[in-house]
C-alpha cells in the first residue's frame, strides 16, 4: 500500500481509532530507537569489557549462593 493511500484510509477512521494507530506508531518507532542506541552502546563498550577486570568484578559473583542477612 502506497503512503498515500495508507493515510486517506486513516483518516476514514473515527478519531479514537486514528489516535491508536499514532501511539502504536510512535512506540514502535521509539521501541526501535531504543534498541538501536541500546546495541550501538554494547558494541562501543564490549572491547572495556573484555580487557578491563574492574567493570566485570562482581560477575564473579554471578554462580555464589546468596543469602540474606537479617
């Protein structure tokens, strides 16, 4: 479906249903954006992670037990 024909079909739909197609828009939109920095900042720090032992310190915590001091 071409985008002009995508939106003359939104606007046939009452209000309601066109304010629910621009949230789930801007959502998806901001989801995908998220996602996006999110991985970018993985990729720039995964090389600090590899070879630097303070930031991954309390991983080796990761398998103890842990209990709870009361």
């Amino acid at each position: 479906m071409r985008t002009n024909e995508l939106i003359k079909e939104i606007q046939r739909l009452p209000v309601q249903k066109r304010i629910l197609v621009v949230e789930k828009t801007l959502h998806s939109i901001r989801q995908k954006e998220d996602n996006s920095r999110m991985k970018k900042a993985a990729e720039l720090l995964y090389a600090d992670y590899k070879t630097d032992s303070e930031l991954t310190a309390f991983s080796n915590l990761d398998y103890e037990d842990f209990y709870e001091a009361r």
